[in-house]
C-alpha cells in the first residue's frame, strides 16, 4: 500500500489536505471551495484503490469556517458522480471558533478491502501529466480521469495502480517498487510534482495494452523501470 492504513476487519483508512488554496484572500492558489476538496478527496480516492479497498464513508475536516462545509461536501460529492460511484455517508467537523486567514482542509476515507486479486505480470505506464498549483485549473484536460481508471479496474485493462503526488513519477515509482535505486525512463517529467494526483501510475497485462492505449488515449506514457 502506498500511504494508506489497514485498521484491521478489512477496514482501510486514506487521507489528503489542503493549504493556501481556496476561497480567502490569503490564499496561494484562488480556487472556488468545492474545487479544493473535490482534489483532496480524489487523492484518498486514489489511495483506496492503490490499496484495493472502495469507499465506505467519507470524513471532512473543515479549517476554513462554516461557511465553506457546503461547498467541501459539493466536491466530494462531485469526485465520486465523476467516478460513477455511489455517494458514501460524508460526515465531519468545521472550526468555527478561530478564523483563519487561509483555507485549509482535510478529507479521510474509510474504506473496505476487497478480496485480493489474482495479480498477472503487468507492464508499467503513466496516465496523465503532472501538474501543480494553478495548472491544475488550467490543464485539466490533461489530469488523469477518474472515471477511465475505474472503468479501466472494472474491465481487467489494468490490474494494479499509484498514484503519484508532489515527490514525482520516479520517487513514487522506486516506493511502489521497493528498490531506492530503480532506474526509470519515460517521455514524461519524471520529477515534477504531480499536485493532487494528476498522474497514475498503473499495471497493464501484455494481453491489454493494446486496449490501455485506446482507453488512455494520448496521455498514457509507457514507464521503462530497471
């Protein structure tokens, strides 16, 4: 697994947060609130599959004041129609005794683990290019789809993913595999961050990759690992 914790019973816990980005005036990056945790809940997302596990519930840890609690929930909700999946029960907490001067939240999934896998040998690509800060907005067309990757799952064209955040494709790449010294190519940046998981990482059978490229499209990378 990848930054997720097995509680035990088959439960699954994942998180992500925010800083400086949101609605304030102190914020970094000025993004409407729901656009904020809608990330911050695709990075858990993510987390949960990397980790075989699906969403059961859905904890917001809200930093930023009542008044942005609706939009946060607007984004999450927003993250699993994308994905086509059920809306899980989304709870959580605001602070509303002291103001902030930036945005600031968290989102933790629980999830449950499904029966594990029969993994194939797979080879390794990149879907999607990393970006961060404002390229996120900007680019968003270039963002590694949710609802492919779970289609992609549901149709055995890919067998295992991870997704890669700010330490980059090749620092994600020798977690995954185990090995500090892996040495790995690819067309894309490998040492970019990729901000909320704007790249996965994911396993592809031999007998699916044909498939992969016309499911992927353009920004699926093949990733060269020795």
């Amino acid at each position: 697994m990848r930054n997720a914790i097995d509680i035990g019973n088959g439960f699954i816990i994942t998180t992500d947060n925010s800083g400086g980005i949101g609605e304030k005036i102190g914020d970094y990056v000025s993004v409407p609130d729901n656009v904020t945790s809608y990330f911050a809940a695709r990075v858990a997302l993510l987390e949960q599959w990397a980790a075989n596990a699906e969403p059961v519930t859905v904890l917001i840890h809200n930093f930023s004041g009542s008044k942005s609690w609706e939009k946060y929930v607007q984004g999450v909700e927003d993250l699993f129609r994308e994905a086509d999946l059920d809306i899980p029960t989304i709870t959580g907490s605001s602070e509303t005794n002291m103001g902030l001067a930036q945005s600031a939240v968290a989102v933790t999934i629980i999830g449950k683990k499904n029966p594990a896998p029969i993994l194939d040998e797979v080879q390794w690509f990149t879907y999607g290019i990393p970006l961060v800060g404002d390229e996120v907005t900007e680019h968003a067309n270039k963002i590694a789809s949710l609802r492919k990757l779970r289609e992609a799952l549901d149709n055995g064209i890919i067998k295992q993913l991870w997704p890669v955040g700010s330490r980059g494709i090749l620092a994600e790449a020798r977690e995954m595999m185990q090995n500090d010294e892996l040495s790995v190519e690819s067309d894309v940046d490998l040492e970019k961050s990729a901000g909320p998981a704007t790249v996965v990482i994911v396993g592809v059978p031999a007998s699916q990759i044909k498939k992969a490229y016309t499911h992927f499209e353009e920004f699926l990378n093949e990733l060269h690992m020795k």
